[in-house]
C-alpha cells in the first residue's frame, strides 16, 4: 500500500508544481515593476485568465483576502499564490457547461428564432441577474454579433467563446 500513496503524493506534488507554474506565469505578465506585486484591479484578468469565473462579489471577497493592508491597491505575489493555489486545487469558480451556456440563450429567445438582436441582449445582460457595465457590455457585443446578419446567432458565439476545460 505505501506504493500506492507515494504515487498519490507525486501525482499531487506534480499537480501542485503545475499550478504554481501556470500562477506564476500568469502573475509575471502582469508584474510590470518585477517586484512581485501587481495592481489589484489586474488581480480579476489574471484570475481569469487562469481559468476561474467568479462572480463579481466573489472577485471581491477575493481581494480582501489578499489585499496588502500597508500597501492599498497592491497584491503581493506570495498571498495571490496562496489563494490561487487552494482555488485551483479544490476546483472553484469553474465555468459554465456550453450546454447550460446554450440553454440560457434559449430561454432568452422566446420565439426560438436562433439569435437574439443586440436590443435583446443589451436588456438581459443589463437588467438581469449580476447587469454588465457599459465596457462589458461593448466587449461582449462586439464578440457575439454577427457582422453579415446584425445580431447574435447564440449557438456560434456559445460555441466560441465556451473555455475549454485544463
């Protein structure tokens, strides 16, 4: 049996040095002053980046875990990577299914008509749920509108912007 938990540990040990790999990669592109501090309102792109999707109060609270308390507006790279190390480790903040993606487009296109116009989408993204600001918003039509036809065929940008699983 000791085998079978020293292989465990090394399976772990590897999946742990990964992920400090990837976290640090990820820190450092946004580490302009090479002093393993980065700006806090980069924190939420490079978590992203990462594969994680938390919500915005979750992003918060996030933040407040980590924040410097001498040094306001700065994360320090050794608390990101402990957070993001337990984060990544325990699976959180993943994103969601395609299938699930697909399935809220469809509720949203009541008359099954395949897409949704921008006015459609401008409402729901604003008045529902967690609502997009204005440079979300524009990011996100700017993807999702189909240039020939003028409105979002869901089921390619579903397709398109789904992430894949690491």
């Amino acid at each position: 049996m000791a085998g079978t938990d020293d292989q465990q540990k090394d399976n772990t040990d590897s999946l742990v040095a990964d992920i400090h790999k990837r976290i640090t990669e990820a820190f450092d592109l946004f580490d302009h002053e090479s002093n393993k501090t980065v700006d806090v309102r980069e924190v939420g792109t490079i978590i992203r980046s990462l594969g994680c999707v938390p919500s915005e109060a979750e992003l918060h609270d996030m933040l407040h875990e980590i924040e410097e308390e001498e040094q306001i507006g700065y994360i320090r790279f050794e608390k990101f990577l402990t957070m993001m190390t337990k984060v990544l480790m325990e699976r959180r903040y993943k994103p969601t299914p395609e299938d699930q993606i697909l399935k809220a487009f469809q509720v949203l296109d009541s008359e099954n008509k395949g897409h949704l116009t921008q006015e459609e989408l401008t409402k729901y993204m604003t008045e529902e749920g967690e609502p997009f600001n204005q440079e979300e918003l524009e990011e996100m039509l700017s993807a999702a509108v189909d240039p020939d036809k003028g409105n979002i065929q869901y089921r390619d940008y579903v397709a398109a912007m789904s992430l894949e699983e690491t």
